[in-house]
C-alpha cells in the first residue's frame, strides 16, 4: 500500500463520517470527554459498519511499517472517530504482526491523543499481547513507564495484565499499587482498584490479603471489593 492508498483510505472513512454525521449527538459526545476532542456523532455499531467495508480493502500482507502507517495517519486527524477506527484496527492484528520494535510506537499511541478510552483499549488489548510476547522488553518497558511523569503511562503499567486471567504477575502489580498507593489521581486510583477487582475474580483470598495488608482506602478499595 502506498501513500497514496492510504489517503484514499482516510478519505473514504471520512466522507462516509461526513455523510453520516449528526452534529448534536457528535457535541453530546465531546461534552462527555470533556470537550478534548470533536466528534462526528457516529454512535459505534455505524463506526463499525463503515470501518469493516474500510478494513476489508487494507492487503492483509502489509508489513509492520505500513500497518503502523495507517494508525498514525488516523491518529493525525482530529475527530475522535478516527483514533476509535485506529484503535480498532491495531487490536485486530494477529500476534505475528506484534513485533519487539513496537515499544515506542506505543508509547507514543498512548501519550497523544490521550483520554481513558484509547489508553485503556491499547493497555489492555495490544500492550498486554505485546507484553506476554516479549517479557525481557516488557520488564524494561516497565520499569521505565511506572517512573515517568505521563499518568497514562502509569496507569497503562496497572492495567495492562486485566486479560491476563490466572496469569497475572501479582508480585509485580502488587508492586505498582504500592507505589501509587497515595498517588491521588482520579485515573490512578480508579486502575489500582479495577486490577485488583479483576484479579479478584481468579484468586480473591490474595486481593482480600492484599487489600488489608496496605490499608487500602477509597475509590481504589471500593473498586478493589466488588467481588470480595
């Protein structure tokens, strides 16, 4: 795919969220996000219906430079439709696209453009994939990450294990807790709290010691005690 295709792309995502747009519910929309972004005012099953006729003229072939082409092009553009339809995109390929040499671009997926909807989707979904395929990296990215001043980084290191099931590295996000533990922080305390209620679901006895072990209080604790 050339540069060219990739405008022809974009473009066609962006007639079709032209032609579909609804200017009330796109600033209902922004006014939930708080006004960062503005929205076409495409509800999400339509997003979906447009960017699968998208997706299904991408080659299924391209290498791992053009893929993350298209997700930074998308990511360029201001309407939040595009990052969701990047987001969507990216968490659809196969492991054999994950490469080691993705650490940075991800990093940079998560420090622009950020709000808790697409920090969460790539922490969740690629960075975690991306973690269990490269451990050796995975403890570097991070060590560097859980020290940065970005909160998204940060909170990117709490919750990248939610799909993780039984496999969770406890000793590592009991580690993290604690030194977010007094960290303030709405989305800080709020991803201390979903780690721990998610893991709960597979070994509540270690959450439930845990919890009362560093006195956890507040939001985290509430969120961290809803299957206990």
């Amino acid at each position: 795919m050339n540069n060219e295709h990739l405008v022809q792309n974009s473009t066609f995502l962006e007639s079709e969220f032209k032609k579909n747009s609804n200017y009330e519910y796109g600033l209902s929309m922004s006014k939930y996000m708080k006004g960062r972004f503005p929205f076409y005012g495409i509800n999400a099953s339509l997003r979906k219906e447009i960017q699968r006729k998208w997706m299904s003229e991408i080659p299924k072939d391209l290498s791992n430079e053009k893929r993350w082409e298209i997700v930074e092009e998308l990511w360029g553009r201001e309407e939040r439709e595009f990052h969701h339809v990047a987001l969507d995109y990216l968490n659809s390929w196969n492991k054999k696209f994950i490469f080691e040499s993705d650490d940075l671009k991800i990093k940079w997926l998560i420090s622009n453009n950020s709000w808790w909807d697409s920090v969460d989707s790539i922490a969740s979904n690629y960075l975690g994939k991306y973690c269990k395929l490269f451990p050796n990296e995975a403890n570097s990215l991070i060590e560097d990450w859980r020290y940065s001043d970005n909160m998204w980084l940060n909170r990117s290191c709490l919750i990248f294990q939610l799909k993780y099931g039984n496999d969770v590295d406890f000793e590592l996000l009991k580690s993290l807790i604690i030194q977010y533990q007094h960290v303030k922080e709405f989305f800080i305390q709020k991803a201390i709290g979903w780690s721990l209620r998610q893991y709960s679901k597979f070994n509540p006895k270690a959450v439930s010691v845990f919890v009362e072990e560093i006195n956890l209080q507040g939001l985290a604790k509430r969120e961290a005690s809803k299957y206990l």
